[in-house]
C-alpha cells in the first residue's frame, strides 16, 4: 500500500482514478483544487502524486516545480489530455518522472505508479 496524492479540476476522474488504485490498495487523496497542493505537501509524506496539467488558475507545469520546491525527490507522474511531444519533454525536464496521456490504459497506469514507488522507497527506505 502507498499514499498517494492526486491532483486534476475533474472530480468524476479523480473518483474513477481513486477507484482503480484501491485495486491495488492505494491510500488516495483527491485534490480539485490545484492551490491548496500546498498544505498537503506540508502534511503526512505521500509515496507518489499524480497530475494534471490543464487546470484552471494554476497549471501542472507551475505545479510541478512546486511541487519539487518541497519535496525534490518526490515522484511525479502528468496524467493529462494535454497531449504534445512538446509538453512531454518539458515536464520531464522539468523532473515528472512520466507523462501518460488520457486516456489511458489503467494496467500501464498501475505498472508505471509501482516503478515510481520502488523509486519513492529508494529515496526513503523504512
């Protein structure tokens, strides 16, 4: 089981996305709200966060940095419809550890969530 932080303005994915890792035993939080990311960071250690890019006020890219502002070696995966090579390369540059395009296929989800996880307890062993 991990914790895990998702982020995107659509509610009725989020539920879906929630959902889905519950097969695998995921604690999920939801966030709709890109702004209040903050205060989640500052609370209990998540494993891995999930994120969208195109959300009203605050996108993914500024999110992103942020993000790694507190929390540098915390993996990122961009789960987005905001689909262009141009948008890949740049949050992996700017450190996502994947962008998966929606939508998506849910058993590559869960394989790339779990790479990012042995990832997460490289950087923070029990």
């Amino acid at each position: 089981m991990a914790r895990i932080l998702a982020i995107d303005d659509d509610e009725n994915f989020l539920i879906s996305l929630k959902n889905l890792l519950a097969f695998k035993r995921h604690e999920v939080t939801i966030l709709t709200n890109p702004f209040r990311t903050e205060k989640y960071l500052k609370k209990p250690k998540f494993d891995c966060v999930l994120l969208d890019l195109k959300m009203p006020g605050l996108n993914g890219f500024s999110l992103l940095k942020k993000i790694h502002r507190f929390c540098p070696t915390l993996p990122v995966i961009i789960i987005s419809g905001l689909s262009s090579e141009d948008a890949e390369a740049k949050v992996l540059k700017e450190g996502a550890f994947e962008f998966i395009e929606k939508p998506f296929d849910g058993m590559h989800l869960l394989e790339v969530i779990e790479r990012a996880l042995q990832k997460s307890r490289q950087n923070y062993p029990d």
